[in-house]
C-alpha cells in the first residue's frame, strides 16, 4: 500500500495546513513551523488554500489525501483518507483510544460513541467500547502511530 510519509515534503505541507486550522497560523509561520517553505505548501496543497485580501487563508477542510491508521476491530490498518474532517474525527480517535489505554480516561471515548466516518466509501463506526479496545489491547493489536512517517 502506498502511504504519505510526514517526512516528505507533501507530508510537510498538510502538516502545515494543519497548523494553520489548529493554531490559526499564517502560512509562513505554518510553513516554517512544519520544516517547508510557503510556496511549497500553496503548490502541493493548494486546494485548501485561498487569497482574502492578499493573503493566504486556510478553508475550511479539504479533500486532500492522507494515509491514516484507522482501528478496526481486527485491530489498525492503514485507510486512505480523502477528507479533512475525517482525518480530524480519525485523530480525535486515535488519541481517545491512547488516553484511554494509557490512564483509563474513557471521556474522549464517550464523546466520540455512535460517530462514524466513510472509508472506502462506507461507513464505519469508531470503536469506543472499553471492552473491545482492552480485548485488542491486550493482543498488541494498538501500538500504532495515526500517520504514516
């Protein structure tokens, strides 16, 4: 499967375009942040930028591709994900799940119960179950990093 590594200079890009929704940085500021320059983010993810006023300003979300790892309940494999909300809810997921396995926190779970996100065109619902997320745990099914490096 082919995959986007964040050390590429793509990967680089939605990492800047990323920060500029998440910390609503400009996108020189973002550009440098994520180790690019700006015209390297305007050309290889373009589609999620805008001119106002001169400037660039990020939109709202995109359809940008990233490979995420996406838990099924056989455990994580590697989606491409076509949305920027999606990623963002796949994420958010994968960081409930962590923060419940790491401390027992189950509120980023009983947030995220009953959402669910499109993948290969169908929709799936996020695992929030404590009991299937121990079972997978306990089988070293979630050491899994949410993006390709």
């Amino acid at each position: 499967m082919n995959h986007i590594p964040l050390s590429t200079p793509y990967g680089r890009a939605l990492e800047a375009i990323a920060l500029m929704r998440r910390e609503r940085l400009s996108l020189a500021a973002a550009a440098s942040r994520a180790g690019t320059t700006p015209g390297t983010v305007a050309r290889l993810a373009g589609q999620a930028l805008r001119v106002k006023d001169g400037r660039y300003v990020v939109t709202a979300h995109d359809t940008l591709p990233r490979q995420m790892a996406f838990l099924f309940a056989g455990g994580p494999r590697w989606v491409l994900v076509r949305d920027s909300r999606a990623a963002s809810l796949i994420g958010d997921h994968g960081n409930a799940v962590h923060r419940y396995l790491d401390a027992g926190d189950e509120e980023g779970l009983t947030q995220l119960r009953g959402r669910r996100v499109r993948i290969d065109g169908q929709p799936v619902e996020l695992i929030t179950d404590p009991a299937t997320l121990d079972r997978l745990g306990d089988a070293g099914e979630l050491h899994y990093e949410l993006y390709r490096r």
